[in-house]
C-alpha cells in the first residue's frame, strides 16, 4: 500500500482543522474544527494500521485505537455542546471571547 496520499490528506487536514481552531470566533465553528483535527489523526492510525499488517504485523493496533479516538470525539462533543448551549443561554451569543465572562 502506498501511504503518501492518505498521510498527505490527513496532514491538510489536520491544517485545516488548526486554522479553523486558531482563527474562528464561534465556538460551534470551533468545535467542528477540533473533530476536523481528530478525523486527521484517524486516517493516520489506519494508515499507520495498514502499513503495520503489510509487514506482517497482525496486531490491529491502529484500528483498535482509531475507535478510540472516535468514542473521544463523541465525548468532546457532547461536552462541547453542553458547554456552547450554556454559553448561549447566559449571554445570548456563541462568541468566544464572552467565554472568559462565564466564571463571575
């Protein structure tokens, strides 16, 4: 298997992934972003994964923590959701620089 293009997708992706990170103000925007970055790293556990069985390596180490990431992403996004939604109850707005306002 040849890993140039899945690596090379994944590392655009994952660029992608920290500009929307570093440059976003709405925390939804935000958030899609960081799943962005977590599906990056998924492609290269697979790939990592597959490289691994191609040598004849038959422990599918890179699958198993590819799901692991997956359950992570779901667990960051239900945090992250419940923390946006209080977020825009209390101040009517997803911005986050009103974030830092939320501990008075």
């Amino acid at each position: 298997m040849q890993a140039a293009f899945p690596l090379v997708f994944a590392a655009l992706l994952f660029c992608v992934g920290v500009f929307g990170v570093l440059s976003r103000r709405n925390a939804v925007l935000v958030l899609m972003s960081v799943e962005l970055m977590l599906a990056a790293v998924t492609i290269n556990l697979v790939t990592f994964g597959l490289l691994a069985a191609d040598r004849g390596d038959v422990v599918l180490t890179g699958q198993i923590f590819a799901l692991f990431v997956l359950a992570i992403g779901a667990a960051e996004v239900g945090v992250g959701l419940a923390i946006i939604l209080l977020l825009y109850r209390n101040r009517a707005t997803v911005n986050i620089d009103d974030a830092d306002l939320m501990k008075y």
